[in-house]
C-alpha cells in the first residue's frame, strides 16, 4: 500500500492530473463536494446513520466493528468499481474530514495496487477554503438592462472576446424570475454553488474587473455570498437598453419552444403582481401559441420591478448604454469601450 497525506494547496496542483474519490455517503455527496469528485461511498446513508447513532450511545469500538461488519461483504465491490474506473490506480481521495471513513478506503484501494493521495482534512478543509474565496474583494462590472436585452447572450460574448466573465445564472442553473427554472437542470445547494463559484473564480486574474450580470441577492433558491452581493452593488454598472421589439423577439426565442403547461405556472405564480385581467390574458396567449402577447404583457409588470430596484444603486458608477439596432459585434465592442471608461472614472474622480 501506498498512500500520501497532502495539504489542499499540494491538493489543488495534483487535481490537475489526477482522479478525485469521494468516500462520504450518497447524500452527502449529492448536497455538496468537490467539483469533478466520483463518489464512492464507504457507507451509504442508513449506514452511516446508524454508526452514527451507534457511536453516540456506545461508542467509538463498537460503531468501528459494526461498521466493518456493514461494509465488509462489499469490499470486493469497492475495489472492482475502483479498477474499472480508474485503470491507471492513482487517486486523491477525501472524506468529510480526513478520517475513518478515507482511510478505510485507501487501505482497501491500496490492497490492490493504488496509489493513493489523501487530502488532509477532507472535505472540510476544501470548504472552508471555497467559503473564504467567495466572500475576497473583487473587482467587478454589473451588467444590466431590463428583462429581454440579452444579457446573458451578451456576456457569452464577452467572455469569447477575452473578458472576464462570471455567469451566474449558468452556475444556479436558473434564469433567475418566475420563469426561470423552465428547461433548466435542478439547482445545486448554496453550498454547491459556491463551491463552483470559488472554481471559476480561482482561474480569474484579481486585478481586471469581471463581468457579472445584474442578479438579487437570490436566483431560485440559491442565495448569493453576501460579500460577493454587496460589492456587486457597489460596483460599476453599465445599464443597457434595447427597443421593445429586439426584446420581445429575444424572449420569444429562448421560451417560445418551452412546454405550455410550465409557462402557465409561471405565470400564475405572477397574478398576484399581474392582476386578474393581465393574467388571464397571458395565459390566453401562452394557450393559443401568441408568444408576442404574452410577452408583453409581462413585461409592463417587469420592467416597473427593475425600474425600482435600479433606483437603488448610485446614479455616478451607472452608465446607460443603448444597443438598440446595433450588431451583436458592435454591441461588445461598445461594451468593452464602456467598461474602459467606467473604471478610469471610477479609478480617478473628479474632486
């Protein structure tokens, strides 16, 4: 047997090269873990919850023998899953923190020729590390507009332009209104989704801003950092506008094909705010295919809801661009210019 305790920061290099294996139960694995992890869970969920409640009442040597007493039929199980997933037998493994549940596994592995990386800490250690890399100052640059200017397409771009770009609507897997779950994967846990935040973020310089759209503090049911939140608002915002028509037309494209059924729920989620006459109307056109209409009729309710809250950030760091007609190159190209320009301004001010 072959095995190595490394530090997260020899951790982070290795990853580069090697297979990650997570050793912690189904469910835990599912709620958070390290990007690009294979699980392969010593315990399942009962079992560990069984230990767990074994170790509280009698202790630690029994809950230790009842769980090889679980797990011990499956060994050969575990190491068969191993070889056939990873063929070369070289793996960073890691459990919650550091413990029984990894050393277990890497004595295993190691019986049949594995080299093993044991990440000191656990998960835990990779964690609280991805918590503390959420919450850094940042630069930043917060594109907004009102619902239908394309931002997300907008930032697509940006970042094939050489852009830093944050996209955190992609990392929520939701687009973040009433709508924006429709056709969508199901959303990480806030854990989760910080750990793949502090990801894209280790791969960003510090210095040049980064692009991120205009969000609240919540995007379905994931909360953003509240430091990360907080500087986005405070940071430079470049609020763009495009005719009633290019947003309509953008809309319709991204929901026109969606299932009618789920954008009626949408909507009906929104009567309260829309009113008795606007919803029934909406739900008319969701029904007959007049994509258009029911567009529209949404938007008045938006475009008042965006109108308030960008009522909320500072007049001096906003600069309001209108890409009305504009090609989707000339669009970028102009962002790019203002984005130069509204960092210089808020890098020198007048006095």
């Amino acid at each position: 047997m072959k095995e190595m305790l490394i530090s997260l920061s020899e951790f982070l290099e290795l990853r580069k090269t090697l297979p990650i294996v997570d050793a912690r139960s189904e469910g835990e694995f599912s709620h958070s873990h390290i990007p690009e992890a294979v699980n392969i869970p010593i315990l399942n969920d009962k079992e560990r919850k069984a230990i767990g409640t074994l170790y509280k009442q009698e202790g630690s040597e029994k809950a230790t023998i009842k769980g090889f007493e679980l797990v011990g039929p499956r060994f050969h199980l575990i190491q068969k899953e191993a070889i056939r997933l990873f063929t070369n037998r070289k793996i960073i493994l890691y459990c919650w923190r550091g413990g029984m549940r990894s050393q277990i596994l890497s004595w295993l592995l190691g019986m049949v020729g594995f080299e093993v990386f044991r990440l000191k800490g656990g998960y835990k250690t990779y964690r609280n590390f991805t918590y503390e890399e959420v919450r850094k100052k940042r630069n930043l640059i917060v594109l907004g507009g009102k619902t239908g200017t394309a931002k997300t397409l907008l930032l697509q771009h940006l970042k094939e332009a050489g852009e830093q770009v944050v996209d955190l609507e992609q990392l929520a897997h939701h687009k973040g209104s009433a709508f924006g779950g429709i056709g969508q994967s199901p959303q990480p846990s806030v854990e989760q989704f910080e750990n793949k935040l502090a990801e894209i973020l280790l791969l960003l310089n510090s210095d040049p801003p980064i692009w991120v759209e205009n969000e609240s503090r919540k995007i379905g049911r994931i909360i953003l950092p509240d430091l990360f939140f907080s500087q986005m608002q405070k940071s430079p915002h470049l609020d763009i506008s495009k005719s009633d028509q290019e947003r309509i037309k953008h809309i319709e494209s991204e929901y026109a094909e969606l299932p009618k059924e789920e954008l009626k729920q949408a909507v009906k989620k929104l009567s309260k705010k829309l009113g008795g006459l606007r919803t029934k109307e909406a739900l008319e056109a969701i029904e007959e295919g007049d994509h258009p209409r029911w567009i529209q009729n949404l938007l008045t309710y938006y475009d008042k809801a965006y109108e308030f809250e960008l009522e909320k950030h500072p007049k001096e760091d906003t600069l309001n661009l209108d890409l009305t007609g504009l090609s989707l190159s000339a669009q970028i190209d102009l962002l790019i210019q203002s984005k130069d320009q509204l960092y210089e301004r808020a890098n020198n001010p007048i006095n």
